[in-house]
C-alpha cells in the first residue's frame, strides 16, 4: 500500500509541471484565437457550443464567442440550462473549466464561421430588398401622371405677377406685340393706298 501511494504521488510530481504547461499552452492558443477573431478578422458576430450536460441532458456550461466586458471575446457561460446564465472571460477562469472546456474550441470556431455565413446571407438579402424598395420609390406609381415641366417659351408668355425674373420676360412679350400691331398697321396703310389707286372710296376707321 506504502509502495503505490509514493509511486502515486512520485507519479504527481512528475505530471504536475506537464498539466501546467498544457493549461499554459491552452491559455496561449485561446488568447491567439480570440485575436484572431476579434482584431484581424473583426468579427461582431456571436456563438456557443455546448461543453457538460446536467442530468436533464441540456447544456450547464457553454463555450461561446461574443461581447463580454466591452468586447467580443472568447468566454464560459454557466447555467441551469433555463434561466440563469453567468458569462465569464476564458481567461479568468479557473484551471479545471479552462481544460474541460478547450477541447470544444475547435467546434467554437466551426460555430463562428456559420454565423459569420449565415450574417452575411442576411445582409445581402437585406440590401438586395432595400435596392428594390428604393428602385421602386424612384419611379412614379403611375406614369400617365407624370407631367413634363413647362417650357420656357410658354413661361415667357405668362403674364406678369410682380415676381423677380419677370420683367425680362414682360419686356419680350411687349416687344413682340408692338411689332404685331405694327405690322397690322403697316397692312392698313398699304390697303388703303392701293384703294385710293383704285379709285374706291376709303372708310375711316
């Protein structure tokens, strides 16, 4: 019995500094992944695996990606598989729920890249809908309803209201009556003197 305990706690000695360096190796490859995801890829999208199982078969801790203190970061949920969730930075916690927990770390990221597939699914049909709502707003619902602005010309024949710009317009109008009225008289004139030609009495009008 004296024998297995010392080959037991020789045995401890030995495994000790090799379970530190794998918890330190997991802390190291989390802290790359969440850099990864966070500052070179900028990825605002959030995810979860499930880690344990309570006796009712649902999830009790979560491995998730997703905003926590400020940032999207890579982090525990622990619940009841209900309603109480308590989220927790990797990193901060302890030992054994960091190496229960990396080994789902690899389904994490499977995780994201759907999410990541599926937001921008959603983003496209969105602005693929909007595209067509506007492309609809910009065309009249009924063309026949349309009108063609007025042309100048016809402005031009406008009479005056007072406003600015109308007296330029007021000015060709009288100029282009008083030579209507001019070439009437000038027409008169003209009948008159080849009537008095003629011999034929002239009627004052």
């Amino acid at each position: 019995m004296s024998n297995d305990l010392r080959q037991a706690v020789n045995k401890l000695r030995a495994l000790a500094p090799q379970l530190n360096s794998a918890v330190e190796e997991a802390h190291r490859v989390v802290q790359m992944v969440e850099r990864f995801l966070n500052q070179e890829c900028q990825l605002g999208v959030e995810a979860e695996v499930p880690v344990t199982y309570n006796d009712k078969g649902k999830a009790s801790v979560l491995l998730r990606y997703g905003q926590i203190e400020g940032a999207y970061r890579i982090a525990m949920t622990n619940t009841d598989g209900e309603s109480r969730f308590v989220t927790r930075p990797w990193v901060n916690c302890d030992r054994g729920e960091k190496l229960t927990s990396f080994p789902a770390l690899p389904k994490l990221l499977m995780a994201v890249a759907k999410s990541v597939e599926s937001q921008i699914m959603s983003t496209s049909t969105t602005v693929a809908t909007v595209s067509q709502i506007m492309s609809a707003l910009s065309q009249p619902v009924h063309a026949g309803e349309v009108h063609a602005l007025p042309d100048l010309a016809i402005l031009l024949q406008q009479p005056s209201n007072g406003t600015p710009g109308s007296h330029k317009g007021n000015g060709r109008i009288i100029e282009r009556r008083e030579k209507q009225v001019e070439g009437r008289e000038n027409g008169r004139r003209h009948s008159d003197h080849h009537s008095a030609m003629n011999g034929t009495p002239v009627l004052s009008k």
